[in-house]
C-alpha cells in the first residue's frame, strides 16, 4: 500500500467555546488516530462536565441576550452562505484531515465537503422562509400561528461522517435561530472543531456554535439533562438513542434521534441486472460498509441468484481497497481495531449459522495492511432472516445475500427486523415499484438507484430507526416550536358577567 502524503506533526485543536478557542478547564487531552494505521495524528482537548456547562451558558447567553438574537433571517442567511463559502475555500485541507481522521476514502471525503457546504447553503436560502398559518376562526377572532427557535441545543454526532452530520444538524438549527453546543465522536473530532473555526471566521457571533470534545459516557449526560438545553439531536446507534430518550424525559426535552439500519435491497428479475450490480456494490461497500444506510441485505430472485451473484463476487473481488488518500482506492479501512474486530466476529457468526462464505469474511491479508484495520469485502450467500447477520447492525463492508421467490415473502422477510431505515427496489415494473415502496416499511426508499439523501429531501427512519426527519424542510421544522396567538377582534368588550347566556330550560 502506497502512501500518497507524508503525515505533518501532530494537530493540537482546542475547544470552541463562547466563541474563544479553549484548553478543557483540566487541561485533559486524548489522542485521535488514524485508521489507516493507527498512528496518533492529534492531541484533542477532553472536555469534561464544567466544560459542557460553560458550553450550554454561553449558548444560553447568546440565545437570550447575544447579538445572535438580534440577527434578522437576512442576516442568518448570510452568515451560513459565508460558512459554505469558506468549506469549498478548504476543501482541500478538510477533505484531507475529514480522511486522515476516519478512514474514509478521499473522493467520498471530498464529495462530503461540498455536500456539507450545499447543505448550509440550503439552509441559508430557508433561514427567510419560517413562518406559521393564519386560521380561519368562526367568530369575531384572528388566530395565526409563529414559528420560534428552541433555544439551546445538544447535538452529538458520529464517526463514520463526521462533517456531514454536523451540517446536517448544525445548519438548520441555526438557520431557525437555535444556538448549538455540537460534540462530534471521540475517534473523529478534527472536523467539527475546523467547522466551529469555520463559523466563528464567517461572522456568527460568539456562543451560537459551540464545539466540545471528549467521551459522550462523561459529556452525554449533561448535554442530555441540562435545564438550559432545550433539544437534543442525537445520530449513532440505537441502544445510545435510547439512554438518551431516557436521559431526556427527565426534563421533557424534545429529541430527535437518526438510529441504525439493517436496510434491504431488493432485485427482480426484470430489473436491469448490470445496473442493479453496480448500484448494490455501491450501497453496501462505500465508506467501508459505515452507513446506517448501507443496503447490507441483498435479496435476489431465484431465479437470478445464481446468475448475478456469479457476476457480483467477481465485482467485489476487484474492488482496489488501500490507502484511502490514494485518489484510486475504492474502500478503506473501519475506524478502529475495535470496530474491525467486531466486523469479523460477525462473519464467524454467519459461518456458524450456516451461511455460505463467497467472498472475504477476514483481514486484509497483506503484509502493508497490518497496522490498519482493513477488511476485505465480504459477501455470505444463503442467509435467512432469522441468522445473525440478517438481524444485526453490523457496520462494516459485509453482505447478506438472501433468496426470495415471491413479493409478500420478501415483503415480511425485508420487515422483520428492528429498524425501517432505507430500502432500494429494483425493477422495471412500474406498477410493482411503487406496490413495493408502499409496503416496504422504511423511512427512505429508492427504486433502481442504490442510496441518496440531497438536502431537499427528508431524511429518518421507521421503528427503531428514529425519531423526527433531517433535511428539507421538515428538517427546519423540527428546531422550531409552534406558537398560537389569538386576537379579539369583537368591537363589544369582553364582560363574563355581563353577557351571561339564557338559560334554554326556561
């Protein structure tokens, strides 16, 4: 494996607090590596429960009585337009460091820059587009509805994009007004501590966007239980979604969750089947399997299971996994030893459960892989639903492939787990497209493409998937709260005592 930079002397961030770039009050640090072989690449400030307090004040400061809350939408919309502008001014630099720090390749890194960047974008466009209704009343009244930021808050993000999903929290959030205390993962926190550095560059004032790093076991619950938080948004896996529902009841916070998925991908037989290879590499095997999207069960009709698994496997037997800061590289590695171990545990699973094993199921066996934590793509063929493989999220760049032969055993098979995230159908059968998508129980579905989530579009899941919508507006939506106000419009005045009825029973 080729190296294709030299890697620079360690990055020493800081905090981004009330606007001030900040030590943690103990002077705790942690170190952040690289997956591609584990070196340490950074000494990153390990915020600890007074830091997130003064995070959550300053916030709460900049909300109240801050020049934020004298910002027009006008003025939002320019600011977030000046963020996006300096991400594409960097791409280079962020990209990079977005792939130096999670292991993601870096055409994907780079596409998650401009992504970021169209995203605050979009929501600088919105920032003038908040409003209520008014409501047609039957009497002498005027009742309209106003839409108004929730104040504080808490948003906690994962390692597999790291700048994405802080874009896509922090961006509608403060397009509606919110100021935002933003704790990335521990294993990738360089980015969103460059997005706070980004704000702070663009003209949002001091407070709105904060940016803290440590552990989410010391800094989750009080992000989490705080009284000046106000909301909570929270992406990562589904059993952390639900310490934070309860962390949060406590105080009767709203809370948005994007939770984990076991999506389905579903092939019949008279769907292009050259493209439905492709677009089924693409949405299990980018960013190494890494997505709550990852289409990571393939469900083929018998009568082209063997016909396009043939071709599949020799697909992924090609697929150029290496350096990720190679240009040419296809896949690189999970985010840490840890993550790499569960991920082939896995795999001795679905060998003990009796699936068949067509392609990789281990490490990268060459020699300049071994500090990495490669793994080879992996496809097990013959799985049923009740496996563990078919049931749990794995979160890696392995596949379950499962035979079907009509819609409703497909249907109950592509329903019967947990999570109701996503799901790809491919067919040309227009009638039996839209049939499918119907009773597919997933919050996004795709038909003959393999995976997609533009900021106009909103993005959440069924079940245990999640709660609330990212994106589009819906995404807006969710950090406002609705205000009703009605208007006495009568020309008589309001007299209780005066205007006693008659009594009808006389």
């Amino acid at each position: 494996m080729s190296t294709a930079t030299t890697a620079p002397d360690l990055l020493r961030p800081k905090l981004i607090i009330d606007g001030k770039e900040v030590d943690a009050l103990d002077g705790g640090t942690f170190e952040t590596v690289s997956p591609t072989d584990n070196e340490v690449i950074g000494i990153v400030p390990k915020a600890g429960d007074a830091d997130a307090v003064a995070a959550i004040e300053a916030a709460a400061r900049a909300f109240e009585s801050g020049p934020w809350s004298r910002f027009t939408p006008l003025d939002r919309s320019h600011a977030l337009h000046r963020m996006a502008g300096i991400m594409r001014e960097r791409i280079d630099e962020i990209s990079t460091l977005e792939t130096r720090n999670s292991g993601k390749i870096i055409v994907e890194s780079r596409g998650d820059v401009i992504a970021s960047a169209n995203c605050f974008e979009y929501y600088g466009n919105l920032a003038g587009q908040i409003w209520g209704d008014q409501i047609p009343m039957n009497g002498p009244l005027l009742d309209y509805t106003v839409r108004e930021p929730y104040g504080v808050c808490s948003q906690i993000i994962p390692w597999n994009f790291p700048l994405l999903m802080a874009a896509w929290k922090v961006a509608p959030a403060l397009a509606a007004g919110n100021t935002v205390v933003l704790k990335p993962a521990s294993a990738t926190p360089l980015t969103a501590l460059i997005l706070g550095q980004i704000a702070l560059e663009a003209g949002i004032p001091a407070g709105v966007l904060n940016v803290i790093t440590g552990p989410g076991k010391e800094l989750g619950n009080t992000l989490t239980t705080h009284p000046l938080v106000e909301k909570v948004a929270f992406t990562g896996e589904t059993e952390t979604g639900r310490e934070i529902m309860r962390a949060a009841a406590g105080t009767i916070k709203k809370v948005t969750l994007e939770l984990g998925g076991k999506s389905p991908n579903i092939v019949f037989p008279d769907a292009d089947l050259e493209e439905a290879v492709n677009g089924s590499l693409f949405a299990i095997f980018t960013n190494a399997g890494q997505r709550c999207t990852a289409r990571t069960r393939l469900f083929l009709h018998k009568s082209i299971y063997d016909e396009f698994l043939a071709t599949y496997v020799d697909k992924v037997s090609q697929i150029r996994v290496g350096d990720p800061l190679d240009w040419n590289t296809q896949m690189g590695p999970v985010i840490s030893k840890q993550q790499q171990s569960k991920v082939l545990q896995y795999c001795e699973y679905a060998v003990e459960d009796g699936a068949e094993l067509l392609h990789g199921g281990r490490r990268v066996p060459a020699e300049a892989f071994e500090t990495g934590n490669f793994i080879e793509p992996t496809v097990f063929g013959k799985v049923s639903s009740d496996m563990r493989l078919a049931q749990n999220e794995v979160f890696g760049p392995v596949l379950a492939v499962i035979p079907f032969e009509t819609e409703d055993e497909v249907v109950t098979a592509a329903n019967s787990t947990i999570f109701g995230l996503a799901a790809t159908i491919w067919t040309n059968d227009i009638k039996r497209a839209h049939t499918m998508a119907r009773r597919i129980k997933s919050g996004n579905v795709s038909i003959n493409f393999p995976t997609v989530n533009p900021p106009e579009a909103p993005f959440g899941g069924f079940k245990q998937s999640g709660i609330g919508r990212e994106l589009s507006r819906d995404g807006l939506d969710l950090y406002t709260q609705v205000k009703n106000v009605v208007v006495n419009l009568n020309p008589e005045p309001f007299d209780w005592y005066g205007r006693w009825p008659a009594d009808p029973r006389s």
